[in-house]
C-alpha cells in the first residue's frame, strides 16, 4: 500500500511499559532533567512545544552515566511545536546514502537510554518551552 509507514524492523510488538513525560524548561540557558531513566528505555518521540509565540531555540542532550558526559544530540528552532525525535519508518528520509547538507534541520530517529541515562534541554527563554517524551521503559 503506497504511503504505508511501519517502524523499521517490526517483527513483534516492542517489550516494555509505554509512558509519557511532560517538563518545563524553568531556567534559562541551563540544562533541565527532563527525563531519568530507571531501566533501559527507549525514547519514541521528543515534541517541544513553545507558548511564548516567537522563534526560540531549543538543544537536547543526554547524560551518559557511563562517563558523566553531557551528549548533544539535538537542535531545533521552534515556533509553536516541533517534533525533535520520532519513531525509523520504512522509507525514511533521515537516512540515506548520501552526505547531508551540514545545516539541515533534521528530525533524530529514536534514542534509547541505559538504567540511569538523562534527557536534558536548554533554551535562552525560561518557563516557555515544554518538552514531552513518548518512551517505553524495561525494552529488552
């Protein structure tokens, strides 16, 4: 069926407990914990949703445990609302075989965070921004 999306490599439904997680940004250009996992997750989507009304950016990073390190992972410019993450589909442009522009504006594929892993985020502007997560925790 042309137009159909499927998650890349579904054979079986995915383990884990699906659960959603809404935080607010409450400080200016400083890293907030949006997220700590508790046991390995994997993040579906990332939406980032702004109610000031103007273009704010926003980063995202994770916090490796293993070696105390805070990752970029991810930059967006966001008006209203604005996926950052969202699930590999069959057909996807985000992969390919070619080189991409280095200022593209790209939508990251799905991230999965070990036991004790922290999705942070970071925006110039304080209590505007709200970043919600569509996760599974306990995948195998």
């Amino acid at each position: 069926m042309p137009g159909y999306a499927y998650p890349v490599g579904a054979t079986e439904a995915d383990t884990g407990t699906a659960k959603g997680v809404t935080k607010q940004i409450t400080s200016a250009n400083t890293l907030i914990t949006i997220y700590t996992a508790s046991s390995k997750t994997k993040v579906n989507s990332v939406l980032v949703s702004n109610s000031l009304g103007t273009i704010l950016p926003v980063e995202l990073y994770v916090y490796r445990t293993a070696d105390t390190t805070n990752y970029f992972v991810g930059k967006s410019r966001v008006l209203k609302s604005e996926y950052m993450a969202l699930p590999l589909v069959s057909g996807d442009t985000r992969v390919s075989d070619t080189a991409d522009s280095p200022t593209a504006n790209k939508t990251l594929t799905e991230i999965v965070l070990q036991s004790g892993d922290i999705i942070k985020a970071k925006c110039p502007i304080e209590d505007v921004i709200n970043v919600t997560l569509d996760l599974k925790e306990g995948v195998s």
